[in-house]
C-alpha cells in the first residue's frame, strides 16, 4: 500500500522524477519500481541497466545521489530507490513538489513562496524589502520604541542616527531594510503587506520586540 514515504511503480518513466523531488523536498522516501499498486512484484527488465541510468537521471537531472539496488524475488528483480530528505529546495524542470500522503503536488503562489523561505533558513522577516526605502520608515515610532529600549539596549537610546538603530536592530543590512522593519517601524506597513496587522496587547509592540529580539 502506498504512503506518505512509498510509491509503486510497475515500470521506469522518466516523469517520475517529480516523486524523487517531492520525497526530498519533504521527509524523504523510497520509489519501489516493478511493483503493481498493491506492491506485489511484476518485475522489471533490463534491471541492470537501470541500476546505472536511474542514478545518472536523478543526479543529471536533480542534482541529488539517491541510492538505488536491485532486489530479487523469485526470478524478479524489483528496483528501490531510496530519497533522503533535503535541507534545501529541489525542482525538476523548474517546478517544486512536495509530498502529501500518496500524492506528490506542485507547489504554486503562497505555498511555494513559503516553501522557499523555510527551506532557506530564514524566516519570512529577515527578508529585504526591496519595494521600500528608508522615506517610509516612521522616525517618530523609532523614538517611540527608544523609550522602551531604554533598560535593555541603553546604546540605542543616545544614538542618533536612525540608520544605525536599524542595523544595531538587525533591522537593515548594506543600507537595505528587511521586511520586520516595514512591519515594525513602516509609516504604512499594510500598503506592502496588505494582511498585516499590529498585536496591541498588554504589552506594545514594541515591547514585545524588546523580549523576543534583543
């Protein structure tokens, strides 16, 4: 029976690469080839041949080395190919997939921009903002946030170059903002982000970026 992490496949096709991607864009998985749906062995020829192009497709093709052997059962030989999940982002053709329970789907819009930035290593935030310049920084809410900075980061409460705050912030890199800069000091943060919205809790916002930043 498939899985989330097992395919059968009666025979090699090509386009089955998209199933090697999917599995090492996810958790990783085995493509078990000369098998029915039910995993019962059909067999496969020109196994041999197989064992040295499969590994040469995926590797030319997806830039990954899968390991691939040959099984025999009865006078069957049956080919698995087992997928190590990745740390980073693999496409065939220029097209992402991912694994969801015996499926492989492509990924398109939001969830492929969100499938990037968590296979980069980054969060959303720490991106660059490169729509934005720093005219549409709110120097009044950087004074503001000062004053609660005042305890814990008593360097930025005499520094006077608001430049600076931001890269003492982690707020800017090479005089470019990143994304948490428009949400947290932005004069208008929703005309880049359009969902945004501040949490005005018990504590400011400010505040809560105090505590969970610095």
């Amino acid at each position: 029976m498939e899985t989330q992490n097992i395919e059968y496949k009666p025979s090699w096709r090509d386009e089955y690469l998209k199933v090697i991607v999917a599995f090492d864009n996810k958790d990783g998985g085995e493509l078990i080839i000369g098998v029915d749906d039910n995993g019962n062995p059909i067999g496969v020829k020109k196994s041999k041949k197989l064992l040295e192009d499969i590994p040469n497709k995926i590797r030319n093709k997806l830039g990954i080395i899968p390991s691939v052997k040959i099984e025999k059962v009865g006078d069957k030989d049956i080919i698995h190919i087992f997928i190590k999940p990745s740390s980073v982002s693999i496409s065939h053709n220029g097209k992402y997939y991912i694994r969801s329970g015996s499926n492989s789907f492509e990924l398109k819009g939001e969830e492929l921009t969100n499938f990037l930035v968590v296979k980069s290593g980054k969060t959303w935030d720490e991106f660059m903002e490169e729509k934005a310049g720093f005219d549409d920084i709110n120097l009044k809410t950087i004074d503001e946030f000062k004053k609660y900075a005042a305890d814990r980061i008593p360097s930025i409460v005499t520094e006077k170059d608001y430049q600076i705050i931001l890269e003492k912030l982690n707020l800017q890199e090479d005089k470019k903002l990143k994304k948490a800069a428009i949400l947290l000091f932005g004069k208008n943060p929703q005309r880049f982000y359009p969902a945004a919205y501040l949490n005005q809790g018990i504590l400011s916002w400010q505040m809560f970026f105090i505590r969970q930043v610095l």
